[in-house]
C-alpha cells in the first residue's frame, strides 16, 4: 500500500467534509443547544462523510485505504 492512496484519500475527503457540514448546518452559532447536542451532530456529520469515502473507495477500486485509518477517521 502506497502513500498515494492516503493522500488520494484525504484529497477527496477535505473538501466532502466540508460539504457535508455546511449542508448540515453545523458551522452557524449554537446558543440554545448542549454540549452533548452538538457532539451528536458532530458524530453524525462524520459518519455520513465516512459513508462517503467508503462509497467513493468502492466505486472507484483505486483507492485503497485501511480499517484501521478509516475508523481512526471517525474517531478524530
């Protein structure tokens, strides 16, 4: 496994992380909600980015990345 994969990866991620939040709503002000909302949110967002890359990975069958650096993904 190359580092090209990684940076293929990350390349496309960046910005579908982005996406993904704006669509969200998540980077506007949070007066009225909890800390533990705004968490959940947070972890949705990064789920369905995960999903994502996953999907773009299986359809294009050049990007290989491993389990361990996907779920790492999600938990930072």
């Amino acid at each position: 496994m190359s580092l090209r994969h990684y940076v293929i990866a990350w390349l496309l991620i960046l910005p579908t992380w982005g996406v993904v939040f704006a669509c969200m709503d998540l980077y506007r002000r949070r007066r009225n909600f909890t800390h533990l909302r705004e968490t959940v949110d947070i972890i949705k967002g990064s789920s369905v980015v995960l999903f994502i890359l996953l999907d773009i990975m299986f359809l294009l069958h050049d990007i290989i990345v491993s389990r361990f650096v996907a779920v790492s993904f999600l938990v930072c």
